[in-house]
C-alpha cells in the first residue's frame, strides 16, 4: 500500500518572478587587537554559522592584527549581516566588505 505521491512538472514558467538568491565572492577584512583570544573568536563567528572560509590570512603587526577572509557561499545581504557581527566582536577596530 505504500504509494509516492507524484506532483506535476511545473516548469520554471510557473514561477517566472523566482529567481533563487545568488552567491557572491565576499572579502572580509578586519584589523583587531593582536590577541590569540581575538582570532579564536573570528573564527568561531565563523564555525556559528558553519562557514568554511575559502582564504584566510592573518598578519600580526606590533599594535594590531589584520585578517582577511574570502567566503563564496554567502548572498550579498548575508555578507553584510556578518560583516556587522564581526564589527561587534570586542578588540574588533575596522572591518570592511569587498562584495565582488
């Protein structure tokens, strides 16, 4: 008695105004305080949210750590609210978004 139940083939015709969002190359750039604690909480923004960046470089300069993160899996609108989250982690100074 077991039966699938089979919906009809709309087509994409049905919904001509759906168009699925599209991801965008997404380049975070932070300057933070030099501590290892910081780094630990950048990524950590990231495993929240189960994002694997597809780069990601640290330099540790004498007053200041600069981070850079490439994420390719992530809409525009996406990038800019984890842009704002990484803004409000404390020792965070700067981050700026680069949506290509």
């Amino acid at each position: 008695m077991n039966q699938l139940l089979s919906l009809p083939d709309l087509g994409r015709s049905a919904f001509p105004d759906f168009a699925p969002p599209s991801c965008v190359v997404a380049r975070f750039s932070l300057v933070a305080d030099p501590c290892a604690q910081l780094l630990a909480r950048v990524v950590g923004a990231l495993a929240r949210l189960d994002l694997l960046p597809d780069a990601l470089r640290v330099a540790v300069l004498p007053d200041a750590m600069r981070v850079d993160m490439d994420i390719t899996v992530l809409t525009a609108l996406q990038a800019e609210i984890f842009a704002e989250r990484l803004r409000m982690t404390f020792g965070v100074r700067t981050v700026s978004l680069d949506l290509g």
